[in-house]
C-alpha cells in the first residue's frame, strides 16, 4: 500500500507549496519561486487530455528529481496537436528525502503522482 507523501512528519514539517510557476518565452525553461522550506524540487508533467481522460496523474513523467535550481530545462515538452502540458512542483527537504517531501498540491497528486521518487 502507497501512503501519501504528505503524511509523513519527522523531526519537521512538509515544505510548502511553491510560487509563481511559469515557462519562460523560449518555451522550455520552467521556473518558480523558491520555497523557503525546501531545499530542492521535484518537478512531474503530464498531458492534459490524459489527465481528462483518467482523471488522475497516473501518465505524468518525473522531469526533474531532487533539482537544487528552481527552474528546470524541459527541452522533451510534446507537441501533441489539441493536447496541452500540466507540471507539478512540489518541495524537499532535509536528507529523509521519501519522509521530508513536500505536498504535489492534494492528497490524490501525491498518490498517483510517484514518477518521481
């Protein structure tokens, strides 16, 4: 059974959510603030008509594990005609990386979102 990364506490608490996420103009730099809490990020994408089809974030890919920037080059970002890009940063911390992880958003982000570790 998959526990929720959220719900795992010790020795302090979760980052929190992270800011002003955006693509840069040449459309392959993803970039946000950092959160004071982290001190690096996971970072998923996924296509919106799977997300609309399932209903979950089941078919995300993990685009950056444990990234120390806040920003990451996404140069593979798909070019499907009719379908669009979601990304989902979340922060980490601390060397416990699987209990220091911050939230993806909601609990159901957390649980199907495991491309990355």
């Amino acid at each position: 059974m998959t526990r929720p990364k959220a719900t795992c506490l010790p020795g302090g608490s979760l980052p929190g959510e992270v800011a002003n996420l955006k693509i840069l103009a040449e459309r392959r730099i993803l970039q946000w603030d950092t959160e004071p809490g982290s001190d690096r990020h996971d970072v998923l994408r996924g296509g919106l008509l799977d997300l609309r089809t399932h209903g979950d974030f089941r078919d995300a890919v993990c685009v950056a594990d444990d990234a120390a920037v806040a920003s990451v080059d996404d140069p593979s970002i798909p070019s499907i005609p009719g379908d669009g890009i979601y990304y989902i940063v979340r922060g980490v911390a601390g060397t416990a990386a699987e209990c220091r992880r911050g939230t993806y958003g909601t609990t159901l982000r957390d649980i199907t979102g495991l491309a990355c570790p």
